[in-house]
C-alpha cells in the first residue's frame, strides 16, 4: 500500500467552511488553513467517524502546496496516525484517512468561537 497523497480537492462543504474562516481570521490561503485543520484533527486521539466525503468543489492543490516546505513532516504525521488508527478504519485507504481527519478538523475549526 501506498502512503502518499498526490491531490487534494474539497467538498463543496468545506469550501463554504474555509470560506467562513477566511473572513474570520483573515488567513487567506486554503491551503494554511487545511494545514491547521489537519493538525488539529490529528492532535486528538480518536478516529474520525467514517463518512463519504465528495470532493464536488472547485478548489483543488497539490499535496506540495497543501503540506509546503514540511510535507514530509506531514506525512509522516499522516502515516504514524494511519498506522496507530488503522485497525479501527478498516477498509479505508490511506487517502481517505486524510480526508477524513481534514473534514473532522475543519469542523472542529468552524466551531472553534474563540476565532
């Protein structure tokens, strides 16, 4: 299996979401957004329920300007939490886990009222 992440694209979902936190923050990059999502989804210690996650909009990046200058320090928090969560998420691909800790983590960042 491969443990490598090429393209992320968005649900239209949490397109509308990060746009939400655009104007929140005044953070205008998508992809500095996801980053911290990402990290903070993956700081909990429980697996992120399974859902289907489309990835139905038009914001699309490249794992290279998702993850940028620390993408292998990204994957390899990626991998570690795949291979500790695994066993709970059978099944589900490594891409999926990715996709699944970025929506939990944005979620938890729109709900986030100290923003």
């Amino acid at each position: 299996m491969e443990f490598t992440i090429e393209t992320i694209r968005l649900s239209e979902k949490q397109k509308q979401q990060l746009s939400t936190l655009k104007r929140k923050t005044g953070i205008e990059n998508w992809n500095v957004l996801c980053r911290w999502a990402l990290c903070m989804s993956l700081a909990e210690e429980t697996v992120p329920a399974f859902e289907d996650i489309p990835s139905n909009s038009n914001v699309e990046m490249s794992w290279k300007v998702f993850a940028g200058e620390y993408s292998e320090v990204y994957l390899a928090l990626l991998r570690e939490a795949y291979q500790k969560q695994k066993a709970h998420l059978v099944g589900v691909p490594f891409t999926d886990f990715f996709k699944l800790h970025l929506n939990r983590g944005i979620s938890y960042f729109i709900n986030n009222h100290t923003l």
